[in-house]
C-alpha cells in the first residue's frame, strides 16, 4: 500500500502514513484528502527521489512527474537525488541544504507546482499536485552559472567530450575526453569544468576537473580528482564534496583544488547549509535500527559534532535548533502512532513541546521561536455490529436446524419423508445460519471510531482550532487557512444485517452521509457553503488576496475563484468548469498566478494554457505540450506536435516563441530533452542531431553528431508541462 499523499510505501494494517502523517483511506473511511503544499507555505521537508545507480544525466531532460510528498524521515530525506543538483545558492537569511533541492532547513518550501531558485547554477526541478493525476511540472533554470561567457560542452555520438569557449560558429571545440563522460557541471564561480566518466560495472566512477581558462592550452588536461565516486556537489568556491566508496566504506570527502579529505563515513547521503560551513547526515544502528544525527564541518580535520541521538522522524534541522518527533503508543489497532515533538538546541537539552501529535505538518522557525500545526486523535473502540441494524435477530434466535423426523408421516408404504418441504425449510435455516455467521463475526470485528482535532503550536502556546475532523485538512499553513469536513465515523446503523450480502459490506455503506463542510481562517471556524455531493481536493493562495479551489462536483472537476477575507472564504466566479490539468502556482509580473491547461487532448498530451491572476484570465500558448516563460523578459516559448520514438518516450516536437498569441517557429525537429533558453531571442538545442543556435531569425549549426550538450548561461525560467500519466 502507498500513500496518496507522498507516495511512500505504507504497511497494510497501518493508519497513517509514516512518513506525512495523512490518515490512510479504507473502505470504511471517506477518502483523504492530501494537504497541498500551496504558496506562500511553511518550511517542510520534501521527499528527493530514491537513489539509484547512477546513469547517463541528461541536464535538460523535463523532470518526471511525480508527486512531492512531505517527509519526515530524515534518512530517506538525505537520500542522494538521481540527478545532480548544485550546491551553491545565493545568500539568503534561511539555512538552506543543497543535496536535495526542496528539503530546507528554514524559509519557505517551493511554491506547488514549480521550483524557484535564484543565484549562478542551473537547477532543473518539478513538483506535482498530489491530488492531480494527470499534471504539469514546472522547472526554474537559474542563469549566469559560469559568470558572462557562453561555455558550452557537448557529446558526440563517438562518446567524445568537447568544449567550446563560445556559441560563434567558426569557434573550434576542444576534446575533453574520449571515455564515455557525463554528469558535467561549472562551477558557481565559473572557474572550473567537472565531469564525471562512469564504470558501468560498479555504478561509481572517475571524478575530473579543468580549469576553464585553461581548456586548449597544450600543457592543460583534466585532473583526476577521485575514482569510485557516486555523487558530487559543487561549492560556491569552485571546490567539490562527493562521495566515493559504496555501502559501509562510504565517504563524504572535500576536494579543496588540491587535497582531497574526508569528512565523515558510513553514510548514504548529506546536505549542506547555505554558509556552506556544515555537511549535515545521519548515520542507522544496524543492531536496533536508531538513528543518530550528526553535522561535521566542511574543512580539513572538520570536527564531527552529534547533534540528536534516538529520534524517530526529524523535521526541520538548522544551525540553532532542531525539531523531531518520539513515538509513543499506539493511537488505534490499526497501528498508528502518537508522537510527542521536541526542540532542541544542538548539544543541549531537548524541550517537549506537545504530545500525543498523530500528525504534524507546516513546521517553522524564526528568531529560535518554533510554530506548526498538527492533529491529534480521539479514538472509541466500536465493533462493526455497532453499525448495522438486526429487525431478524429474535427471529434468527429462535430458528433451528430442521431434522427429517420433523417431516415424516407413515402411510401405506411406511413412514416417508416431504423433501419439498424439508428442502424448503433448509434453505430458510442456510440463510438465518448465514446472518447468524455475520452477526458473531461482526461482533468479534473491531472497528475504532476516530475522529481528528485540529491544533497549533506557536511560540510556546497550544491551540485547539477544531475538533470533529475526518482526516488532515486542505490548508495554506501560512496564511491561516483549513478547510476540511467533519467525520463521518460516527456510531450509526448504515443498514439492516438480512439487507448485507456479506458481513464486510457495511464497510462499502460507511461515510456515505452528506458532507459538512468548514473553513477555518486565522482560528474562526464557520461553514462552507459548496453545493451538494462537493468536495475541495486543491487550495491555491494567490498574493495573499484570494484564493482558487479545485472542487470535485458530481462526477466533475471545476476551478472556483474565492476572495480571502478576514475570517473566511467568499466565493466568486467560476473559472473553469471544463476538463482542465496541470495546476501550478507560477508569477508573472512579480505576482503569484495560477497555470493550468484546458482544451486538453489527450492522444497529443497538449492543451491551452491559461494564466489567471487578479479575477482574469489570460491564454499564454494553444494546442502546447510545454510551455517555457524567462523570467526576465516573459518571452513565451511552446513546444507542440511532440512525437515519440520507439519506446515511447518523448523524442522530438516544433518549438515556436510566441507573441499575442502568434507563433515564431524556430524548428520542427527540436530534441525536447536537449534545449536551453538563453535570451528571449536566444536558443540552444539538439535538432537531428545537430547543435544549433537560434538568434531571433536565423538558426546556425555550431556542430554535428551530438547527443547532448551543457551550458553555462541559461535564462531563469519556469516551464509547464502537459503530461498525461
């Protein structure tokens, strides 16, 4: 079984997931709602993907999409993304790792929907709405990562690595290699070329640097750096961390441009904070499975400092203070625990702060002050033959076996037997034997009633905002914001027993009740007004001014625009009613606005997508299957009539910038994996395999035989995606 939420595997007799808390949905529950992570929203982990061996990066490959769940599990929270993902970010007030992008330490998570970065690397990243099946991803590419000069490395179909100083087209390229090479990044500072070349046969492989400057100079070739290396991350000094080894002997190690030293070992992966002073990991007892949680500083000789011994889920770590949970005891027989949540200042003493947490989500630090909020469960043992009526039990109680004496009669021939009527009466004493079996063994079934209270931790002071809630609110913690229905668990007969076709139906006729909705803004509680058979499955806070709800109404999904008050919600026009996909919280002028597709088409996985923002909405590119706006200019970019290869992947499409709705082609064979925007009249792509340059109006090849190419400068984007899954 997996979450619906953050998709991590969850055992069957559990209640909660692990690892976001979201109550599990069972036939006898109604479904659970997910929370969205919506903007602007508190800081809580994300879960990177799970490690894999390593392969061939294709740095401008969509990422695939997928939900982003919320994790708590720091060991499955350091795990090493599967592509790389730049150290250095520019400085900002919040502690922010860098191995696995979305997992923050302070500050605010990503907006839903996209990643948004800022400083000299390029970050490719994506979320998805949980809730959405069929999604769109959105990707932040960050420009300047190798300071003013265009460098660009490619790879030839005969496994060469080559370099170019510049996008000129008489410019000369430089072989790098000839080995099988990828996984090539600059450095922040734009001084250095890193590469990796891969063993096939172990997964790792030979880590190498260059001096840019340097690159054709006849006395100049890469520097072997390590061999058997898994992952490495780059710091804004040009200098590298990487792992090298595999499984125990595995080590964290620093390269400082001439020495290379380890920093710690037996570890599967790390972050780093944005001073780029600790590496940050945790290290399991295999004897007991504990964890221990450590930071070691990012020098030579850096002294390895425990931080937190014996926790169960951490969720926020910074410089100063720690947050994680200790489980208790069980909520209900279905195994679900209660945490109790503690703060801690690195080597002192821990502070509990509530107890009893089934769930906890929204965590936040400032000024040392920590705030969340969270659920706690109030449970009522019940059987399941508390839920059904019984008209036949006195009847049933008194019924027995019929014996063939009862239907003999002697006559002429002897005694004889009616077989109708036996027959008949039988039948009647399988059926009472039947509702007799379902009785005894719904009354030896338990079926735990529980129903959530939502609360709030801040500042040292405990909250009740609600109680009576059926699972973990739709919410914008920011901003103050849960909607949520009220349980419908409650002790009720949802049928007559001799109505059952089987004892384990009532489950199926449970929750079934009309839905009360509630809106709980800044801790007033007051009823939504939705029509019948509603429910709220997405919750997007625009600019802190109003707010859109995705709605699930008869059967239809329909986008509504609410304006945010005071205390509550006030409904205004209906957006779309029709098929739409790809929710994502994007900006546009400086304001948050939401993205989605509409006029969708499934066979051709592309649609119409639709700006709204400030009670309008704008159509930004039709019939596209991803969309492409820079940051700093809005140049719109679309890519539509995507074909696919033999596996099914997505191989190539025409690529157009548009303008008022009318469209530039830049080519009908663009390689879709393989593109990057430099300016709003600047594109580097693959087109049947070659590398070209788009300048506005004309395209140049600046070579051939390429399979893939890496960049330095690319403009700050944010790309939308219709996929259908």
């Amino acid at each position: 079984m997996f979450c619906k939420n953050c998709g991590r595997e969850i055992p069957e007799n559990a209640r909660f997931c692990g690892g976001c808390g979201t109550p599990v949905s069972r036939p006898e529950e109604a479904p659970v709602q997910p929370e969205p992570i919506v903007p602007p929203a508190e800081p809580v982990p994300s879960v990177p993907q799970e490690p894999r061996e390593p392969e061939e990066p294709r740095e401008n490959i969509p990422p695939e999409s997928g939900p982003e769940p919320v994790v708590d599990d720091l060991t499955a929270a350091l795990e090493p993304p599967a592509a790389p993902v730049p150290v250095a970010v520019a400085p900002v007030p919040e502690v922010q790792p860098i191995a696995q992008p979305g997992f923050q330490e302070g500050g605010k998570p990503p907006i839903l929907g996209r990643k948004k970065g800022r400083g000299t690397v390029l970050i490719l990243l994506a979320a998805v709405l949980a809730v959405i099946a069929l999604v769109v991803a959105v990707v932040t590419l960050l420009p300047s990562m190798g300071g003013g000069k265009e460098n660009v490395v490619f790879r030839t179909g005969d496994e060469e690595l080559m370099f170019r100083k510049d996008l000129k087209a008489k410019t000369e390229a430089e072989e790098l290699t000839d080995d099988l090479a990828s996984w090539v990044r600059f450095s922040p500072n734009g001084k250095y070329l890193y590469f990796m070349e891969y063993d096939s046969s172990t997964g790792n492989g030979d880590l190498f640097r260059i001096e840019v400057s340097k690159i054709g100079r006849k006395d100049a070739s890469p520097e072997k750096i390590s061999s058997n290396v898994s992952t490495y991350d780059l710091l804004s000094n040009g200098n590298a961390l990487y792992l090298r080894g595999s499984g125990s002997d595995k080590q964290l190690r620093l390269y400082d441009g001439k020495d290379s030293y380890k920093l710690a070992s037996g570890l599967g992966s790390y972050s780093v904070n944005a001073a780029e002073t600790y590496a940050y990991y945790s290290e399991t007892d295999s004897s007991d499975g504990s964890r221990t949680f450590y930071r070691v500083e990012i020098k030579e000789n850096g002294e390895k400092e425990k931080l937190l011994k014996d926790y169960d889920e951490l969720d926020y770590f910074g410089d100063d203070l720690l947050v994680y949970r200790k489980a208790g005891e069980p909520l209900d027989e279905w195994g679900s625990t209660a945490y109790d949540v503690y703060s801690q200042v690195p080597g002192g003493d821990k502070t509990k702060l509530v107890s009893g947490a089934a769930s906890v989500f929204g965590v936040a630090v400032s000024g040392g002050k920590v705030s969340f909020t969270y659920l706690t469960a109030e449970t009522e043992s019940h059987t399941l033959y508390d839920f059904v009526s019984d008209s036949l039990a006195v009847a049933d109680a008194s019924e027995q076996e019929p014996d063939t004496d009862d239907f003999q009669t002697w006559g002429y021939w002897g005694w004889t037997v009616d077989w109708d009527a036996y027959n008949a009466a039988y039948q009647t004493w399988e059926q009472v034997a039947e509702r007799n079996y379902m009785r005894e063994y719904m009354k030896a079934t338990a079926h735990d009633v529980t129903t959530y209270a939502l609360c709030r931790y801040e500042n040292g002071e405990k909250t009740t905002l609600a109680e009576g809630l059926a699972y973990t609110p739709t919410s914008s913690v920011a901003d103050g914001i849960y909607i949520y229905a009220k349980s419908e668990q409650e002790v009720s007969q949802v049928a007559d027993l001799k109505d059952l076709a089987y004892a384990d139906e009532v489950y199926n006729l449970m929750g079934t009740a009309e839905r009360e909705w509630y809106q709980n803004i800044g801790g007033v509680e007051s009823p939504m007004k939705l029509d019948e058979d509603s429910e709220v499955d997405g919750l997007f806070v625009l600019n802190g001014s109003e707010a859109v709800l995705s709605l699930y109404e008869d059967g239809e999904s329909i986008l509504k625009a609410y304006t945010l008050n005071k205390n509550e919600l006030t409904p205004g026009s209906t957006i779309t009613d029709e098929e739409y996909r790809g929710l994502s919280v994007g900006t546009w002028k400086g304001k948050d606005v939401l993205y989605y597709f509409t006029d969708v088409d499934s066979d051709s996985s592309s649609g119409e997508l639709m700006r709204y923002g400030n009670g309008e909405k704008t159509s930004v590119a039709k019939d596209a299957c991803q969309v492409t706006i820079l940051a700093d200019s809005g140049a719109v970019f679309k890519v539509e009539d995507q074909k696919y290869n033999s596996r099914k992947d997505i191989n190539e499409g025409s690529l157009y910038l548009m303008k008022d709705g009318k469209g530039t082609r830049i080519t009908d064979e663009a390689d879709l994996a393989e593109i990057a925007y430099l300016g709003a009249n600047r594109v580097l792509y693959i087109s049947d395999g070659d590398l070209r340059l788009w300048t506005g109006k004309d395209s140049e090849k600046l070579a051939s035989d390429v399979n893939t190419f890496w960049v330095n400068n690319v403009a700050g984007s944010e790309t939308y995606y219709c996929y259908f899954g």
